[in-house]
C-alpha cells in the first residue's frame, strides 16, 4: 500500500466517523490528529463551527515537560492538558473523535490522559 492509498484510507474512515458525531457547546467534540513528530487535540463546537480550545506538544504548557512530542508520554501530556483546559471552562463531558487513526498507541494514551484528567467519554 502506497503512502497516499494510506493516507486516503484514513481520511475515508473520518469521514464515515464524522457523519454520525456531531459536538455541541455543552458536549464538544475531543478532536485528535497526529504526525510524526508532534500530537493535537482540541474540543470542537460543530453546531457554531468553531474551536474551543486546543492543545498541542508545542503548546508552552506541555512542550516544558516532555522530550520529544511523537511517543506515548507526550499524548498523554496533551491529553491532560487538554483535560484541564476542558475543566476550567467547564466542560465535563466530550465525544471522542480519533479522526480515522487506530485506537492504539498515541491515540489511546492522549485518550487516557484526558480520561485521567477528568473528562467523560
């Protein structure tokens, strides 16, 4: 499988997953996307079409903390970040949306993060 075939693959499957989720202002959108080197995560209102708020490893909040932005610890980083920023507007419940990725991995650790940090999902 080529590259692009790869690439064109995962964003078919976020298109079949974002038929069905849809976020709100009380219950936003946990919006995932990752690249090699770093991780981003940000809550999304579609009704209004707009960012909440966003976190990523080269936000200043996490960037201090981690080494390197593309492994396991870092998604985990972001996802608690994420989860405090979440909580300080009071927001306590989002829908998770892994944008076509595997949960596995830096998917699955940003999500425990978040989880750890407070947010149901």
């Amino acid at each position: 499988m080529e590259r692009r075939d790869k690439i064109e693959a995962r964003l078919k499957r976020k298109k079949r997953v974002r038929k069905k989720i849809s976020g709100t202002a009380a219950r936003p959108r946990l919006c995932v996307f990752k690249s090699l080197r770093h991780m981003y995560a940000q809550l999304v209102d579609d009704g209004t079409g707009k960012v909440i708020t966003g976190v990523s490893t080269l936000s200043a909040e996490v960037k201090g903390g981690i080494k390197y932005g593309g492994n396991s610890g870092s998604a985990k980083a972001v996802g608690a970040a994420v989860a405090k920023k979440a909580q300080a507007l009071g927001i306590k419940e989002v829908l998770f949306d892994r944008s076509g990725f595997k949960y596995h991995g830096r998917v699955k650790a940003l999500a425990d993060g978040a989880r750890e940090g407070g947010l149901i999902f």
